[in-house]
C-alpha cells in the first residue's frame, strides 16, 4: 500500500463531506476526516510503497541500517549512522525518495527543480538527473534490479532507466496519480489514477457512482492496459503472487472493495465486495482486512443478504483473498484505521478520534484484546522485524498538522507534529512511555530492531538504543546552506 497525498485525501474528503449525500448514519463522521483504512502511519527501513514521503518529515532508513536520508531547511540531508556525520545532498525541495537495491544510491523527485534525481549518497554526487517537469507532489517507485525508475504526477507517468535517467517511456493520464507499484514480476508497473464521478449519480439506483482507471503498463514492451473500476480511488493492494488486487477506498458514497485481476496480458476488473478500506494484506497472502460501515449497505454486494450485520456499528472486514469469503468483526461506533504485524498474525487496531480504546485483534482467533497501558493513537508505528514490539508514536491532544507539500505550505508547527513514544510489547498487551527526553516529530527503526530513528525538530535526529534506553548519538546538521 502507497501512502496516499494529502491532495488526494483533502480532495477525497471534500468530495464526501460536500458533495452525494452519503444517507450514512454516523453523525456526519465519514468524510470529514481522513484517517480510515490501512494505517499509513507504519515505517520501516528501505522502500516503502509509492516512495518514502519526505515532504511529510519521514525518515527513509537505508536497507543496511548505515545511513537516514530526511528533508532538512527544504534540502536533501543525510546521517551516517555509525559515525555520526550529516551532510547536505544535491536536491532542493525532495518530495519522495527510493533507493537503489545494488549500492548507495537513493532516486529522489525534486518539487524545486520538477526532476528525478539519481545520487551517489557516499559521494554525495548527482548521477544524474531527469527534468520530467513535474513541480507537484507524486509518487516513485524502482524494480528490484535497478533496471527501471517508475515516477507519477502531473497526469503523467514516467519510466526511466535506473542507469542514466533516460526516459524509456512517457505516458499522459486523465487524472492525477492516487498510488504507484511496480507489480510483483518487476516487469510491470500499475497506476490509479484519480476517480470521476458519474453525472448525476443517485444512490438508490444500484449503478456506481464513480469510475476509477487504472493503468497498467509493461516496462519491457511499453505495452498499456487500461482497466475501469466502477469504484472511487485510492491505494491499492497487491498479492504477493502479483495476480490480485483490492482497490477499497476510505470515502466513496457506495462501499465496494473492488477485485482486480491482474494475470499478464489478462488484467480486468472482477467484482466488488461490500466494504470500505484501503484494505491490509498479510505477507503470507491469505487474509486481506477491510471495514465495513453497518449503517450505509448496499445489499446488492451480499450474495447472501442474511450475512450483512446488523445496523449500529463499523466492523473489521476479514477476507481470503483466494476465494473472495468475508466474515465481520463489529468494532465499535467510527470507522477503524488498522495496521498488520510483520509476520501477520495480528491488527494493530485504532480510530483517529480516539473514540474506541485501541486494540489488538488477533487474526488466527478472531478475537479483540484490550492494551494495557496509557490509551494510544497509532499515529505513526515502527515493528519490529519479529512482530514483537511496536514502537508507536501517540497523538497528543493538541490539533495536528502534517507536514505542507510542494513549493508552498512547507512550514512545519513544532507544538502539532509532537508525539509522545511508547513501547507496545505484542505479546503481553501492554503499552510502556520510553523515556527519550523530549516528544518526537517521525520514527523508523534499524534493521537489526536494536536502534530507534526519531525526528527531534527540522535539524536533529535522535539514534535511540533499545537496549540502554537512551540517544546513543545526536545527529545534527549544521552545514549552511
């Protein structure tokens, strides 16, 4: 799952609280905030889908633990882990960030110069760059082998060679990007674009509301399949073996999850399921989780209208994904944000009002269990690679604000991106503050689980040891700019 763009969820957002009255019962709740679905709050080291998203303050961990890339004072900056040195790197105003697999090398997209940018982080040299002319935020993504660079924004989709930057293809959209992946044979690459509501839709007269168009194109041939989702957008989730997706979006006036084939040569649409999302999958493919809302069904979803739950609560949806069966788990009276563990046995399970105390739910039983500890928001979660703790930071009662994006509204609140830290122990239940000293803006952890990475302000970096609780190294940038 990509996360997706604050232009996206505010458009989203506004479309739902303004626009097709939902007829939903949940006190005006649905569309009015942004935060449902897959939790877009969990980081960790190297790649994440759709880039690493520096232009909220995310701290993209390299795949060996030896260096942190970040936004500082609107330029690229990287820490050396070890020795502590932070320099400045060869990009203005980086938006998002992938890194190279073979060596140490990060691609990152410039909102400054409207380019994709290859740098050499030991050198700290520009490879090269590749002015695509893109000055918005978008969404980066590389095949494993390095061979190609895939980057989204402006209606357009890029390809270019991992080697030089060259464009290999370029390929005009109808709609902004909503999320980017490159699909699990490393030879395709899929893009949802925006969705269009249909004219004058009306609720009641069973046909979608929106349509969604997703792009499928084939790094090697340059071949484009286009496929439409009688659906809203929004992330999408593929499986591991690359031949099924779910496209679920949090606001949508109808709830379908919408099942998309994606065999080469074969993708297409396939059906919707009731429910709501962006869905989670667990890494072993066999459970996807979605939510579903029992005050707003669209009964024509259910092959059996006996199995829609009854009015007067949200629930986790869980779905095998082979065979397209649900079953629902009532959650509790708003809609659940949610976010798998590693090894994929349990949901870290919460809502961005903090109405419902946040829980685990254990996927092998079924079963809630209550945390231990101080209440928690999940706001943004680090696990670690044993799924046995996660590193959370907890939302404080003051507003937020997220980090602004593009050329304009980059200015970051201290007093709204603080968080305090916990410890959450998955195996007991229980939830622990860590005593770091001060309240931390982002977090990732080390490879090897032992370190925490945690954002102080826009120029310090805390190296926390879990083992002596404490920064074991400060990391400051100090070069002019």
């Amino acid at each position: 799952m990509t996360a997706r763009s604050s232009l996206v969820a505010l458009s989203l957002a506004l479309a739902a609280c303004g626009g097709i009255n939902f007829g939903s019962s949940d006190g005006g709740q649905r569309g009015c905030s942004v935060d449902g679905g897959a939790n877009e709050g969990v980081k960790q080291p190297g790649n994440q889908p759709g880039g690493v998203d520096l232009a909220y303050g995310d701290l993209a961990v390299a795949p060996d633990g030896s260096f942190v890339v970040f936004e500082q004072d609107a330029r690229l900056a990287v820490a050396w882990t070890k020795s502590g040195v932070v320099e400045v790197l060869p990009v203005a105003l980086p938006s998002r960030l992938a890194f190279a697999q073979a060596a140490h090398v990060v691609y990152v997209s410039s909102t400054f110069d409207g380019a994709v940018h290859a740098i050499d982080v030991d050198a700290g040299e520009t490879l090269w760059a590749a002015p695509v002319g893109a000055l918005d935020d978008g969404f980066l993504a590389v095949t494993e082998d390095d061979a190609h660079v895939a980057f989204a924004a402006s209606r357009t989709l890029w390809v270019l060679e991992g080697k030089d930057g060259h464009v290999v293809k370029k390929v005009a959209l109808e709609s902004p990007v909503v999320d980017l992946e490159i699909l699990p044979d490393e030879r395709r690459v899929l893009a949802v674009e925006m969705h269009v509501f249909a004219p004058n839709a009306e609720l009641d007269r069973g046909a979608p509301v929106a349509t969604t168009r997703i792009d499928v194109l084939d790094l090697e041939t340059g071949d484009l399949r286009v496929l439409s989702v009688p659906n809203c957008s929004d992330d999408v989730v593929v499986t591991g073996d690359g031949k099924r997706a779910f496209l679920a979006p949090t606001f949508c006036p109808k709830d379908p999850i919408s099942v998309i084939e994606l065999t080469a040569g074969k993708e297409s649409f396939v059906k919707n399921l009731p429910g709501f999302g962006p869905v989670v999958l667990a890494p072993d493919g066999n459970t996807a989780v979605g939510f579903f809302d029992a005050n707003q069904v669209d009964a024509a979803l259910f092959d059996d209208p006996s199995a829609i739950p009854p009015k007067g609560a949200f629930h986790l949806m869980v779905i095998e994904p082979a065979k397209l069966t649900y079953a629902f788990y009532e959650y509790g009276p708003v809609w659940p944000r949610y976010a798998t563990t590693p090894n994929g046995k349990l949901l870290l399970v919460d809502d961005d009002l903090g109405s419902t105390p946040a829980r685990l739910f254990d996927l092998e039983t079924r079963a809630f269990e209550a945390i231990e500890g101080p209440a928690l928001g999940f706001e943004q979660l680090a696990l670690s690679s044993d799924s046995r703790h996660a590193y959370v930071l907890s939302k404080l009662e003051s507003p937020r604000r997220r980090r602004g994006r593009g050329r304009a509204g980059r200015a970051t609140t201290a007093a709204l991106n603080e968080h305090d830290l916990y410890d959450l122990d998955l195996a007991a239940a229980k939830a622990s503050p860590l005593p770091v000293g001060f309240r931390p803006w982002n977090v990732n952890i080390a490879p090897d689980d032992r370190s925490l990475f945690l954002r102080k302000d826009d120029h310090d970096l805390c190296v926390f040891s879990l083992e002596t609780l404490s920064c074991e190294r400060n990391l400051v940038l100090t070069i002019g700019l």
